[in-house]
C-alpha cells in the first residue's frame, strides 16, 4: 500500500482557513518527480505529460470531514480511474493531492502518496488511488 505524507505548509494553511474540506473541490495529480515536504503549491511539482488518457491536473476527489469523540477524519472518495488509451501511460510515482478551490493560494498541496516504484501503465491498463474510506487520509486529534 502507498504511504501518505504530508506537505510541511498544509498545516499552516488549514490553520488559515486555506482548506473547507466539506466544500472545496480537490483534485489527485499523478507525478514521477519526488514531492518534497517543502513543496507549497502546485506549480512546484512535475506533473506527468496529459495525453493517453491522462488529463492535466488530475481527477477529482470528493472530500469530507467526520468527528467522533475529539477526533477529525478527513476521508475522500476514490478519483476517477485513469486508463491508458491508444498508447503507453506517463510513467508516474507519485499521487499528489491538492485544493483547486483554494482562494488565497494558487493550489495549495496537502499531501502525497508514494507508491515506492514506478508505475508504468500501457494500453488499456488502469490506475485508481484508493483513499481508505475506513481509515480516512488523515486524521487531527
């Protein structure tokens, strides 16, 4: 399973008011380049080439918040499955959430999940994030 971690600015951000993860739209992108925790915005990463089946900025993810006894959980929905159309898929490591509502920010990232290889889709082959609805992205205690 991927491993998630998050963006060393996102705490600062939803601190802020940045993130209304019961309203915003977010989104996944797909990247080869490692994030790094100092990375901000979207425009500091490497996003893969769109084409084959692959959109610029990723798919949509819905996300929500719940509270039991003291403790948030921010799950999310699975984003569209990408598959490989006419031809080989980017090669991509790495899913990259971020906020595409944001105001203040231009895109501001919140967190990405490492898959620990590349993964290399061709022809007709698919690719889903699978947020655990059970488990949640996060959680703020």
């Amino acid at each position: 399973m991927a491993s998630y971690n998050k963006f060393n600015k996102f705490v600062q951000d939803l601190c802020k008011g940045e993130h209304d993860f019961d309203a915003d739209a977010f989104k996944i992108l797909l990247t080869l380049t490692a994030p790094i925790a100092a990375n901000a915005i979207k425009s500091d990463l490497t996003e893969i080439s769109a084409g084959d089946g692959y959109t610029a900025g990723g798919n949509s993810t819905t996300m929500s918040t719940s509270l039991s006894t003291g403790t948030a959980k921010v799950t999310g929905t699975d984003p569209t499955t990408w598959t490989a159309a006419t031809g080989s898929f980017a090669n991509f490591r790495y899913a990259v959430l971020y906020n595409d509502t944001a105001t203040t920010l231009t895109d501001p990232l919140i967190g990405w999940w490492d898959y620990g290889a590349t993964v290399d889709l061709n022809a007709a082959e698919t690719f889903t994030v699978d947020l655990d609805a059970s488990a949640g992205v996060f959680t703020l205690v």
